[in-house]
C-alpha cells in the first residue's frame, strides 16, 4: 500500500486549483510525509472549502485506526454510511511512493500525473478522546492498480478526474453506484514514475537507475 506522499504546490496554487475559501494550515514538504504524520486535506461544508492538516489513519467512533480503505469494500458496508455521505474529503498531492524488491535491491518510485497537482479520494472524521482535545483524522481511498502500479502493489490510491472533485465534496446522500464510478483506477498514460533513492537521515531525493519493468 502507498505509505508516503509529497505535496509541493504553493498555497496560491492549492488554492485556485481547488477552488479553497480558507486555509488554516499548510505546509507543502518536498519530501514524503507518512502514515499516522499530518497531511494535507481539503473539506467542504456549507459550500465553503477549507485546507488544513489532519493526521493521516482514520480513528472514527467505530475503529481504531486505518491509513487505506478499500473503496470496493467501503461502499458495500453499511457501518460506514455516515461517514461515506456526509464526511468526503480530497488529499492534495504532487506524487505517491512505492517499492518494489528484487534480488537483494530494493527500487522506489514517485508516481505523479503529468498534469500536475492531483487530488486523492479520502474521508475524514473528527473524535475527542478522553484527553478532551479534538483530533482530526483522514484515510485514503484505494482501487485497483492500473499497469504502471500493477508492478509494486495490488492497489492504487483513487484519483479523482477534476470533474469529480465537486460532487465528491459535496455533502449529500448520492447512491453507493454514482460514488463508486469516481473511485476508478486512472489511466496510467496519464502518469509518470520516477525512479529515486532516498537518504532518509537528511531526506535528499535524487533520480536513481530506472529498473527494468517501468
């Protein structure tokens, strides 16, 4: 599964791309940011669209924690009613990471949408545990792979077309069919992976030797 993401886009360009009404938070990182740290998230209430940072790995009422949901599965459950209607979100992203082994070597690759800065299908939830601080959390949806994820992981997070991004903020009750055919695998023509190496104690990221299936 996709443990790490980057978001490079200046907040001018969140903005206008996103159609945001508020910023309260926001910290674009060239580097990855992972599972359980502070991404960033898009919300809409009352027509009005706000970007802040919430802990990646959903904690609503009823689980402990989830950083994925499978969209197939998330659709068909009926625990998961309320928050599907009426808690949607969309993770801003300049690209997802992924590995691979073979042999002894490890190989990691950005994926990006050659279009540039690209919205995840994700849910939110908002929970105050005993401490009686409010936390914020997120997860992101995921669907099949397409070929140029195929290689690295049996899922692939759900990328929105630009087109659904409004009626997946909107809060309302659409019908499990209409949510499902936005959370398709998209077009890996579309795409473009970027083999890297990462040293991580002073979070450099360089292009490494592309290996032989991508």
């Amino acid at each position: 599964m996709c443990q790490s993401i980057s978001i490079v886009a200046e907040t001018a360009e969140l903005t206008e791309k996103f159609q945001i009404n508020q910023v309260l938070s926001y910290s674009s990182n060239r580097h990855e940011r992972n599972t359980t740290e502070s991404i960033s998230v898009i919300i809409e209430e009352k027509n009005n669209r706000t970007l802040d940072d919430y802990r990646w790995g959903l904690v609503p009422f009823w689980a402990k924690d989830s950083v994925h949901m499978d969209s197939s599965e998330l659709l068909q459950k009926p625990i998961f009613d309320r928050i599907v209607k009426k808690q949607r979100c969309i993770i801003p992203c300049s690209g997802f990471y992924l590995s691979r082994t073979e042999g002894k070597l490890t190989h990691r690759v950005k994926i990006s949408m050659r279009s540039g800065t690209f919205a995840i299908a994700g849910l939110y939830d908002v929970f105050k545990p005993a401490s009686g601080e409010e936390v914020r959390t997120c997860t992101m949806l995921m669907t099949a792979p397409n070929l140029m994820v195929a290689p690295y992981e049996t899922r692939m997070p759900a990328i929105l077309e630009p087109e659904d991004i409004d009626d997946w903020l909107k809060r309302d009750s659409r019908f499990p069919f209409e949510l499902k055919a936005m959370l398709r695998p998209m077009d890996a023509m579309r795409m473009i992976a970027i083999p890297i190496s990462t040293t991580r104690g002073d979070r450099v990221e360089f292009e490494a030797p592309r290996p032989k299936w991508i």
